[in-house]
C-alpha cells in the first residue's frame, strides 16, 4: 500500500508560519543531478582540462550506456503500463479479457513498482513531518486547512530536485507593486492517492511548486474559516446584540424599533465583510489550485508514468557515466579511488557546472557498472578501458542481458 501519509491525525494548519525553514522543515537529500545527460556528456567530452586525452571518446561508451538503459526502460514501462491499466481512472480501451475487478494485491503490485521508479528517478519521499509543516505554511489568507479523512484511502507525497522561485506580496511599505521575495520549491512534485471506495489509483505529477503550496495540489484537502474570522463573527454580533439588549431596557419597548434598525444595519455589515472575506479567500485559494493542476502539470496517470520512467533513463545515463569516466581518469592519473573520495570529486565537479549541491547516488552508479561487468577490480574502484568497455557493452545490448533487470529486482514477471 502507499500507506497513509501521516495517519490523518494531524487534520488542520495553525496560524502565523509563513516561512517553513521557521518551523524546522528539511530539505530532503536532493540525489538530482540537474543537467540533461546529452547535455553532460557532451560537457565533458569537450572537457579537456579535466579528462585529458580520453574526453573526446566519452561520448562513444555513453552511447553503449544509453541503449542499455532505454531497453531496460522500455521493457519495464510496459510491465508497470499493464499492471496499472486495471486501476487507471483513464483507461480508454475495452477490457476484452474480462478479468476480475482489482483487489488489495493489484494496489499492492502497483505501489512496490511506482516506488521502485521514483527511487531509481531519485525522488525522495516526504516524512509525515514535513508534509505538516508544509501544510502549515499553506495558510491561504488566515484560512485553515482541513484533510478529509474519509475521502482517501491512501496518499503519498514524492520530490525531486531544490531550488528558489520570485514572489511578490503587497505589504504595508508596497501596497501597490508590493515586494519580491524568494521562496522554496520543488522542481518536481508527485502525488499518488486511492480514492475511498474506488478501484483507481491516481499518479499525478507537477513542476515547480513552491512547499507551501503544496496543500493546493492535495484532492482532500479543504479550507474552513479560521478562529480569528469566527471570533470577529460571533464576537462582533454578540457585542451588538448586547448593546440592543441594553439599549431597548433603558428606553422600552416604544423606541426599540426604530433602535433595532440603527443597530441592524451597520451589524449586518460587518457579518457580511467578514463572511465576504472569508468566501474571497476560498477563491483565492481554488484560484490558485487551478493555476497549478493547469500550469504546473507535468501528467497525470498513465502519461505520469511514462515520464518517470524517463526520467530513470535520464538518471542512470547520468550516473553510470560519471562514475565509469572518473574511475577510469582517477587510475590513469594514479589519483586516490576510493568511494568516498570518487563521489566527493564528482559532487565537486557537478557543483562547479551547476553551482547546485548533489548528493551523487554512487551506490546506484556502482550497481549499474557492476551488472555491465565493467569493472577491473570493483574493491580498488578499477574499470575496464574504453575500447573494452564499447566492445562488452555492444554485445550486452545485443543480447539484452538486462532487458528485465528492473522486473527482476522486483520479482515480478514480464
């Protein structure tokens, strides 16, 4: 299952946090790497200075490593596509072979493989703690926000990628341009929920949405008037009533009419500028949920799925690329290739190109070198030389030795 996200215990957002760093929220590690992998391979096969002689035959053994992951890919993607087609809500083709309505092993089933595709993609999962706080930061003008329990199953929340985006807010110094400011956002969003009561499951996917926005893209999420408006509400029309009240006993029954309009119209006013108000930020708010779920929308369900299982392509080219040049430079120059020192110089050259910290995913790089067979010696961090590794990797993809290596991790069957 996708597991509840935060146990719907925490229902609503409190008052006056605008800036979640203030509330303790973390960033999740960002394992990112934020260059298109055509784009990094042909940096750093123009890149001399770093890679010698050897840069300019770069771009020929990544070719190698792009074909075997795209079949990987491909091969994948149609198992997760069939898999899903049972609990898509968009499912335009006629189930022919008449097969049994999905049951809690085929949400299972789906849950394990579009795991398995956001951690190869490198999305990071938000903790039940940081979901609270971003939803604290989501106050729309004072209002609170209410999760319905009842109407989801399950949800979880997955991100990728850090960066800052300009906001401008009218203040008392600026009322009218107002100020800019930077917030946080996240470069890619996806959320994944069930439905109460519905056999579907939905895979959405958004760009750039800052954190405390996040409670805009969430189908149970709902506003409600806040303590401060009812407050203002009941207490303004108590304090009215009482001065009627007060007012009818000094000058009796006579006068009280024409009291009572005095009194009822202003009193009504003020009802009707604070419910106003509050039916004003309701639309503000929906307003702003609609710019999202139309301008940030990346896919929805069977497209959101495609596009992940791109951006896994993308990930591993990127990562199996790094690691194999910087090995194969660190040995030729007879540089320290040690782990921790391998992923310490990519990190350093990715911050130098990008000006972005990367937590490069070695780990994973080093899985993908060791089932092309491509090191030497994997305890000294050694791989093969290019000319080898071209001739292994063009037999590999010839004969799709991985084609099913992500069904295999998940003991699944093509």
């Amino acid at each position: 299952m996708f597991g509840n996200l935060f146990g719907f215990g925490y229902l609503s957002s409190k008052f006056g946090i605008t800036n979640v760093y203030d509330a303790g929220f973390t960033r999740p590690d960002n394992r990112f790497i934020p260059v298109a992998s055509d784009d990094l391979i042909d940096f750093m096969a123009s890149d001399s200075k770093t890679f010698g002689d050897m840069a300019s035959n770069i771009g020929e053994v990544a070719d190698w490593f792009i074909r075997i992951l795209e079949q990987e890919k491909s091969a994948f993607e149609r198992i997760i596509i069939r898999n899903y087609a049972k609990i898509n809500p968009d499912r335009e083709t006629i189930d022919v072979l008449k097969g049994d309505q999905p049951d809690d092993s085929d949400f299972v089933l789906l849950n394990t493989q579009v795991q398995h595709m956001l951690e190869k993609a490198n999305f990071e999962k938000l903790s039940d703690d940081q979901v609270r706080t971003a939803l604290k930061a989501g106050n729309t003008h004072g209002m609170k926000v209410k999760l319905d329990e009842d109407s989801l199953e399950e949800m979880a929340i997955w991100v990728r990628g850090r960066s800052t985006a300009p906001y401008n807010r009218r203040t008392l110094a600026h009322p009218i341009k107002g100020e800019t400011s930077k917030i946080a956002i996240f470069n890619r969003l996806a959320v994944i929920t069930r439905p109460a009561g519905e056999p579907t499951v939905q895979v959405r996917l958004f760009k750039d949405i800052p954190i405390r926005d996040v409670e805009a893209l969430l189908p149970n999420a709902n506003v409600r008037m806040g303590l401060r408006d009812a407050v203002m509400m009941v207490g303004g029309g108590a304090g009215a009533v009482w001065t009627v009240a007060t007012k009818v006993l000094a000058v009796g029954l006579v006068a009280a009419t024409q009291l009572l309009w005095v009194i009822a119209i202003p009193l009504g006013g003020l009802f009707w500028k604070v419910f106003s108000g509050y039916r004003r930020a309701i639309k503000d708010r929906d307003s702003n949920r609609a710019k999202h779920l139309y301008f940030q929308s990346l896919g929805a369900n069977r497209s959101a799925i495609h596009m992940i299982s791109f951006m896994i392509c993308e990930e591993e080219i990127k990562e199996a690329v790094l690691l194999y040049v910087f090995c194969l430079d660190a040995e030729n120059d007879g540089r320290s290739t040690l782990e921790s020192t391998t992923k310490t110089e990519i990190e350093e050259y990715l911050k130098n190109l990008t000006s972005i910290d990367v937590d490069f995913d070695i780990a994973d790089a080093i899985e993908t070198l060791t089932r092309m067979e491509l090191w030497k010696d994997r305890a000294e961090m050694h791989v093969i030389s290019i000319a080898e590794a071209e001739s292994k990797l063009e037999a590999y993809w010839q004969q799709g030795l991985s084609r099913n290596y992500h069904a295999n991790l998940l003991g699944i069957a093509e």
